[in-house]
C-alpha cells in the first residue's frame, strides 16, 4: 500500500476509535467542567495541545513495540485491548474530587489549566493505551494526527452539547455505543491475528 493511502487510513481509524473511546470518559467531564468555567476556545486548545502531546509519546511507544512483536500477535493483543476497553467503557469514568479540583483551580489561564489537567488525566488513559495499541498496526504520523483530532473533537462535542442540553445526555446509551464499536474491532483483530 502506498505511503499516503496508509498514513489515510491510519488516520481515518484513528480518528473513529478515539473519538469512540472518549466518549463517556472522564476527560469529557473534564472539558464540561472546565467549559462551565472558561472560554471553550482556550479550553480547546489546551486539550489539543495536551492530547498532542499525550498521543505523540503513545505512538513512539506503540511503534517501537510494532516492530519486534509479529504482526500476529500484535492483532491478537490489540483484539483483546480493545475487548478490555470495552469493558472499563461500560463501567464508565467519573470525575473524582482531584480532577474537579483540576478544573476549578486551574490558574490564571485556561489554556494552560486545561493542557495541564488533560496531561495529566490522560497519563495512563483508555485513549492513551488505544493510541499505543493503534500504532502498533499503523502508520505512526496518520494515527497521531487521528487520535490527536478524534479526542479533541469528542471533547468539543461534550463542550457543545453540554452547552446546549446540560444534564440531560444519554451517557449509559452512550457508553454502550462506543463499548460495541470496540467489541467490534477487537474481534476483527483476533480473527485477522489468529489468520496471520
């Protein structure tokens, strides 16, 4: 496969899983947390600065395990992450007092208060382990630039819904939603690694 249609369709996976696995997450309170108190603009740009750079260091660990680990295996392992995602989905995330905290006292500007929050929230993060399992498969500049948008953009989705309906989400038909996206794809892996 050429070199652009593989960073395209790294991207475009990316872009979904991510975007799947955001939603319920904690990190979409988080921005409605701190869109109640700030700007969305600056909020905005300090989760993309932040996921940024949360996903870069994903992709270089998931890329550097590509590469010694046949690909088969890696499908299997990757099928059964994405598998364990959807479970951790279903049980949900909630906001606890700390990233509350985070939220409220972020300092004098939001940018940095939301790129400093989402560094830290997102350290260890289903979307980090997605986006290292992600680029154990492909193309490591389409799959950070895809995660990188996928977050920022569910996160921007939140912000505006949040805006618009408050409360009133359908989060448990929601978290379903993104845990079947993930059952999904991680079947798809383990039968293709169990094919390899």
């Amino acid at each position: 496969m050429e070199r652009k249609q593989r960073v395209l369709e790294a991207f475009w996976v990316s872009t979904g899983i991510i975007f799947a696995a955001e939603l319920g997450d904690k990190s979409q309170l988080m921005a409605l947390a701190f869109a109640s108190r700030y700007r969305a603009w600056p909020v905005l740009a300090g989760i993309t600065l932040s996921t940024a750079v949360v996903h870069a260091l994903s992709v270089i660990a998931g890329a550097s395990v590509a590469g010694r680990v046949p690909t088969g295996v890696i499908n299997v392992i990757a099928g059964m992450a994405f598998i364990a995602f959807a479970v951790w989905t279903l049980r949900g995330d909630e906001l606890t007092e700390a990233d509350e905290n985070r939220a409220r006292t972020g300092g004098r500007s939001a940018l940095v208060a939301a790129g400093v929050a989402f560094f830290i929230a997102e350290l260890g993060d289903k979307t980090m382990l997605a986006t290292i399992t992600l680029a154990t498969r492909y193309e490591v500049i389409g799959t950070w630039a895809g995660s990188t948008i996928g977050m920022v953009a569910a996160d921007a989705v939140a912000i505006a819904v949040g805006a618009l309906l408050g409360r009133r989400l359908p989060e448990r038909t929601v978290r379903v939603v993104a845990a079947v996206l993930f059952v999904v794809f991680g079947l798809v892996l383990i039968v293709e690694g169990l094919r390899a």
